[in-house]
C-alpha cells in the first residue's frame, strides 16, 4: 500500500498558489505606478507646451502692435510730407 500525500500536497499548493498571486500583484504594482509616471509626465509636459504658446501668443501679438504702430507713423509723416508739398506749390502759383 502506498502512504497517502494528499495533507502535504495541499499546503506546498496553496503556498505556490499564493507565491504566484503576490508576484502578479507586485507586477501589477509596478506597472500601475509605471503608468502613473507617464501620465504626470504626459500632463507636465502638456502644462508646458500650453504655457508656451501662450507665450508666444502674446510676443507675436506685442509684435503685431508694434508693427502697426511704425505702419501708422510712417503712413503720418508721408501725409504730412504731402500736404506740405501740396501747400509749397500752392503758394508757388
């Protein structure tokens, strides 16, 4: 007659059982707080690129302004440049 071994097998199995069970969940873990990171470094890096294009809206827009602006003097000193040209020869007839 063989010797019976089923307490024994019971025990080393749900010891293997439960070893197998807490790598998956270390596993599982570390992939979590893996995903995590990449989500806070997606999101800083979105924060980032938000802030700078909101930056350089607001340069293109100061430089827009400032362009008007010359656009604007220039479009004054040449009416000014006219009218007194138109007056020199008004006061030559």
């Amino acid at each position: 007659m063989k010797p019976h071994r089923g307490p024994v097998v019971i025990p080393v199995t749900t010891i293997l059982i439960y070893t197998l069970f807490s790598i998956y969940d270390q596993r599982k873990d570390r992939a979590l707080e893996e995903l995590r990171m990449r989500q806070r470094d997606i999101a800083d890096g979105l924060e980032e690129k938000n802030e700078l294009i909101r930056e350089l809206y607001h340069r293109v827009k100061n430089n827009l302004q400032l362009v008007l602006s010359m656009i604007r003097l220039t479009l004054s000193t040449l009416l000014r440049a006219s009218t007194a040209e138109k007056d020199r020869q008004s006061n030559h007839r």
